[in-house]
C-alpha cells in the first residue's frame, strides 16, 4: 500500500510539475513581439492631442482620472468631457473641472442620450469630435489612472513607429497590505483562465481602456462605421476592418496607465480580454489542488527522505512547481505593486485566491439572471 501511494503521488506531482511549467511559460514567454511596448519620451511636435473621456460611473473615480489627464508632461493637450445633459452630478463635476486653472483647456459636450452603453458612448464620441482640434485623438475610460508620461510616451510610440492606432491595456493596482498580498494570485487564476480559453477570438475595440488614435484613420473609421447596416449592428471599430494604409498596435501599458482595482470584484477591475469562461470554475479549483499536491510532495519528501527514487523524484517535481509558483508571484507582485515579499508562502495567498474567485463567478452569474453569463460579464463591466 505503501508503494502504490508513494508512487500515485508521484504521478501526481509529475503531472503537477509539467502544468505549472507549461502555464508559466505561456505567461511570461509566451507573449509575441507585437505586445512588448517600448516606451520613449516624445522626441518630436506631434500637434495637438484632444482627450475624450466620456462621463459616466463613480464619481470619486473619474475625478481622480481627470486629475491624472491634467497632470500630464505633453504640454499640448485639451480635455473634453462628454457627458448627459440630464445628468445633474456628472454636469457639476464637468463645471467644476472646467473653471479649474490648469495649462489644459477644458471643453464640455452635452448629449440629449445618456452614456452608459458602449453604443451610447459611441454616438458621444462622434458628437464631440466635430469640437476637437487635436491631430491625434486619446479615449479614455472614466476610471483608469494615468502616470504623468503616459500620453507623451504613447503618442511618441504611435508617431514613430506611423501606427494609426494604439491600445494600452492598463495594469492593477491595490492600496490595503491584504489585498496587496492576495492580488497576485488573484491576477495567476485569471491569466491561467484566460489561457485555456485561448480559441476565443482576442478582441480590441472600442472597449480599450486607453485608445490613441490619429486624426485621419478616425475619420476613415467613422465614415466606414456609418454606413448603412454596420454602425447599427457593431460598435466603433479601428480593428473591425482590414484597411490598406491603418496600422494597428496592441500592448500592455501596465506600467503607464493603471487602475486602484479591489479583490472582491477583481473580474469587474480587470482587463476586459480577461473574464472567466465557462470552465473557469473547475480550473480554478484544480489549480488549488495542484497547490495543495505541491504543498503534500514537499512535506512528504521532506518526512521520509530521499533514500529511494520516488521519494527523491516526488520531492523533486514538488520543489519545481512551488519554485515556478514562486516565481510567478513575485512577477505578478511586481506588476500590481503587491506584496513581494510575500512570495515564499505563495500558497496561502493562492488558496484565499481561489476561494474569492469562486465566490466572484457565482456572483457573477446571479448577478443577472435570465441572460448569458458574457452578457452578464459585460453588463457588471459597465455598471462598475
């Protein structure tokens, strides 16, 4: 009995060790070339740059990201705020930020409609645009905070590299010591979902957080959106169609552009390419089984010795999933600003994790009943 048992763990950690690697190296050396952003500071006059951002959400949340626009390093930017005119808090702030002394003009845009839908925001989007100077257009979520760079190094990148457009995914970040030390293995559980579900068409449109994009292909773009049958049917799309001459770019500009996320609704914070799929819940009460086989191999490697072959492989493919783990945190840790140091007890921080994940879907799910579970994903989103 002894024999079957030690070697049904070390099938078990063999099996443990080969998905860790594999899920580790699709994370971290996985990415293509087209992802990787290199950021410079702007070396040239790239004109005006108009940031559009739409007013709708929490209030405490888009103050601080108008905050952040006007905190910016390009010296040549103007702000305009689109917002519903039946809307009474959202025209106060508009005011508010309008009489503000700032370097950055403020220009305000009334919509008789109100902008909680995408399609709503895209009608707002082409409301405004008549009003704006700028040679180069930035849209903005109403709740994504920018480093003072941000825009400079992006429109510097998008000039240089005479890219017509370019998205920047914004990376997380969270403020309590609890959260700092249970986002990384928040962020794992869903990179190793949105792995699995890798079929899914990647989509890039008009729910980019952050979207750059020169004068001219907007103007293409939106001729091409309105004609008849396909504004009605899709949203305002750079990526929806093939066009000689537009060049897209898709990157993550975690580094740049970020949001104050919170663990109790991190699929609502995160980025949009990232939500949980159909079978997200078993694969993520698999992954915390992994972790617990881990966590079993080393101590039972540790109790009984490497005397014999199983023992010492069972240690051994133990010891090379919880160091991948390890690792793994602590680059997630880095890039939501978390607990790094928290990195060695991994497992504590994995299994709390795993936990609030289930909890999370299953909110998800009857959050709004009688609908699909995307559309439930997507209607969370917008109210958040």
């Amino acid at each position: 009995m002894g024999a079957w048992f030690q070697f049904s763990l070390l099938f078990v950690c063999w099996l443990a060790a080969l998905a860790t690697l594999l899920v580790f190296l699709e994370t971290w050396f996985g990415l293509s070339g087209r992802n990787r952003f290199i950021a410079r500071r702007a070396s040239g006059a790239y004109g005006v740059i108009t940031v559009f951002v739409p007013m709708y959400g929490r209030r405490h949340k888009l103050e601080r990201t108008l905050r952040s626009v006007l905190g910016q390093s390009y010296p040549f930017i103007e702000l305009v705020l689109i917002y519903c005119e039946e809307n009474r808090q959202m025209a106060e702030l508009a005011a508010e930020f309008r009489a503000l002394r700032s370097h950055i003009p403020v220009r305000l845009v009334a919509t008789p409609f109100p902008i909680d839908s995408p399609n709503d925001r895209i009608r707002a989007l082409e409301t405004a645009e008549p009003s704006a100077r700028g040679r180069w257009f930035v849209i903005l979520d109403p709740d994504v905070l920018l480093d003072r760079l941000a825009i400079e190094i992006a429109v510097e990148f998008a000039g240089s590299n005479e890219v017509s457009a370019l998205a920047l995914h914004p990376g997380l970040r969270c403020s309590s010591v609890m959260q700092q030390i249970i986002a990384p293995s928040m962020e794992q559980l869903l990179q190793m979902n949105r792995i699995a579900s890798r079929r899914e068409k990647k989509n890039a449109d008009v729910d980019s957080s952050f979207l750059i994009v020169n004068r001219e292909a907007f103007d293409v773009m939106n001729r091409i959106n309105r004609l008849p049958g396909i504004l009605n049917e899709s949203g305002w799309s750079m990526w929806a169609y093939q066009v000689e001459g537009l060049r897209t770019f898709e990157a993550d500009g975690f580094r740049w552009l970020w949001r104050n996320a919170d663990v109790r609704s991190w699929c609502a914070d995160t980025n949009v390419r990232r939500r949980y799929g159909s079978t997200s819940v078993g694969l993520t009460v698999l992954n915390a089984a992994v972790s617990l086989i881990t966590v079993i191999g080393i101590a039972f490697g540790l109790i009984h010795g490497i005397a014999n072959f199983t023992g010492a492989s069972v240690l051994a493919f133990a010891a090379v999933s919880y160091t991948l783990m390890w690792i793994s945190y602590f680059l997630f840790a880095r890039r939501l600003h978390g607990a790094v140091w928290f990195a060695p007890l991994w497992v504590l921080s994995h299994l709390s994790a795993a936990v609030l994940t289930v909890l999370e879907m299953r909110r998800l799910s009857r959050a709004t009943p009688g609908i699909s579970h995307k559309e439930a994903q997507k209607t969370q989103k917008e109210f958040l």
